[in-house]
C-alpha cells in the first residue's frame, strides 16, 4: 500500500486517476437529470393577458425602542 502520492507507482496513479473519473462522470449525470424540464407545468411563465403590474414607492421601515420611524 502507497501512503504517500509521491512515492506511489504508476499504478495507483492510474487508480487515483480512474477514480477521479468514474466520481466526475457520476455527478455530471445526477446534475444532468435534476435539471427542470422546460416542458413541466412547474415553470413560471408570464401572465399572457398582458396585464401589468407596477410597484408602489419603496419605503424604509425602521424601530428604535417604541417609537417607529417611516
């Protein structure tokens, strides 16, 4: 057994190396199958009526003890 990489042979490089591989290949898999599919009825689309909807004026909201100040 290699305890050290810099004193392993070429063989648990080669070990090291395929590893490596095997572990990438599986997790670009599992990310590849948990991306959303565009076709679900759980992707957020925009209204098609054409309405739209405006914000208000943005306010800062703060307390200090009992008294509050807009």
């Amino acid at each position: 057994m290699n305890y050290s990489i810099l004193t392993a042979d070429r063989n648990t490089h080669l070990k090291v190396v395929t590893l490596a591989l095997i572990a990438s290949t599986v997790i670009a898999i599992i990310g590849w199958h948990a991306r959303p599919d565009n076709n679900s009825g759980n992707v957020a689309r925009s209204a098609s009526n054409g309405s739209v909807v405006k914000a208000g004026k943005a306010i800062q909201i703060t307390t200090r003890g009992d008294s509050e100040v807009r």
